[in-house]
C-alpha cells in the first residue's frame, strides 16, 4: 500500500542532501579531534564494535515477549505507539542523567558515556520492537535494528542505501550470518554523526550539562527514528512471513 503522507515527508527529510554547514562542521569536528587522546579514540571505537555485536549475539538486552503482530489485533497502532513515546522519555532522562554525571569527570569518564549510552539507545529499540510485535531475539529483527541506527546517525548518502534495504523488509530475504554486515561502515559513520556533538563533553565544567542535553537529544532522535521505521514497516506489510534462516 502507499506510505502516508507523514511517512513520505519523513523519508524526504532523511534523503534530504547534506548543506554546505556540513563541511565546516566536519572541519570542525576534525580539529577538535586532534586534541583528544588516542587512547580515548580507541576506547570509545571499541565499545562501539563490542556492543553492536553483543546486541546480536547475546541476551542482555531481550525486553520479554513482543505484543502481537497488528495483524492478529490486540493494541492499535496508536496504542503502540504511545507505549514506544514512554519508552523514549524513560530512556532520555536515564541517558540524560548519565551524560550529565560522566561530563564532570574529564576524558575517561566522558568515554565511558559512549559504550554506557550505546546500551541505553539498544535496550530502547528492542523496547520499540516489542511494542509494534517484533522479536528482537530473531537475527533479521537485530539487522533491522542496526539499520535504524543507521537511519538515526548517518549522513545522507548512506541513509539513501540503508532505506533501501528496509524497504519491504518482511518480504525479502536476510542475512543468515553477522559477517555479512558492514560493520565498518556502521562504526564509521556513527562516531563521525555523533562526535562533534559529544566531544563538547570532554570540555571541562561545561561537560556535564551539554552531556545530558546532548544525550537527551540523541536518544529522542533515535526514539523518533524508530518509530517512524516500524510504522514504515507496517504500512509496507511488515506482517509478512519471518524469514527462515538462522542466525
């Protein structure tokens, strides 16, 4: 069926090409980054692999039995989309708080917020899935996952690709092995959207307060992302048979 009028807005906002702000931005973001150590640079890289592939592989973060499909009833899509609205402001003013308390404590302390920050916005998603009846424990639902994150934090060009492939997700085949993901690209383009952003955590006194906004907003972003991916799925059929392969 077509996509609604908001869906279609919301894919063009995401399409939308990159302004010239863009390139000062990045300039910007490449000075600051000089000035950091390395040491954090590697901490904060490795705790971004180390949790996506632990989203996959483990079992820290299930949030219990999803809701139905909308298929077979039960809530409607409002009512699963005021559960997910709860989940968001929940898991903002947690990220909010962390952000704020890890900002007073200088450059160690502000790069443990990324690998502390990554778990809060994965627990949130498996929360958003569950609630528009998805299984987060299921390989092509965890794919999807990362795709919204993708969405969320992604330059233009790389959102165009990553829509594509959540497009009519249910009725395409999926990866039946982690490998076969772009982990480079996802790592990549996630610290190069969200640094300049988080690296005013690392000044000093002001740290703390722009952490918490910052995580604040982060996570409401991602939240929206989410919700706007799972209605999009559900408008395209997301009802569809699961894929049969394994993960």
């Amino acid at each position: 069926m077509p996509l609604s009028p908001e869906l279609l807005a919301w894919r063009s906002d995401l399409l939308r090409p990159a302004g010239p702000l863009n390139g000062l931005a990045r300039a910007t973001q490449q000075r600051i980054n000089k000035l950091i150590p390395e040491k954090v640079h590697a901490a904060i890289t490795a705790a971004i692999e180390g949790m996506t592939r632990a989203m996959l592989v483990g079992s820290d973060f299930t949030t219990g039995s999803p809701l139905p499909p909308l298929s077979e009833g039960g809530l409607t899509l409002d009512e699963r989309r005021a559960r997910a609205a709860k989940a968001i402001d929940g898991w903002k003013k947690a990220a909010a708080a962390e952000g704020g308390i890890t900002g007073f404590g200088g450059f160690l302390a502000a790069a443990a917020d990324f690998p502390l920050l990554m778990s809060f916005k994965i627990k949130l998603l498996f929360e958003i899935a569950a609630a528009f009846g998805h299984d987060g424990t299921e390989l092509p639902e965890r794919l999807y996952i990362l795709h919204i994150f993708e969405l969320a934090f992604s330059d233009a060009d790389h959102r165009a690709r990553v829509l594509e492939a959540m497009d009519d997700w249910d009725a395409k085949p999926h990866p039946a092995h982690l490998n076969d993901f772009d982990w480079r690209a996802f790592q990549q383009q996630y610290r190069d959207h969200i640094d300049l952003a988080k690296l005013a955590q690392f000044i000093p006194v002001v740290g703390a307060p722009l952490g918490a906004i910052v995580n604040w907003r982060l996570v409401e972003r991602l939240g929206h992302t989410a919700v706007m991916a799972y209605r999009m799925r559900a408008e395209q059929g997301a009802d569809a048979p699961e894929s049969d392969e394994e993960g």
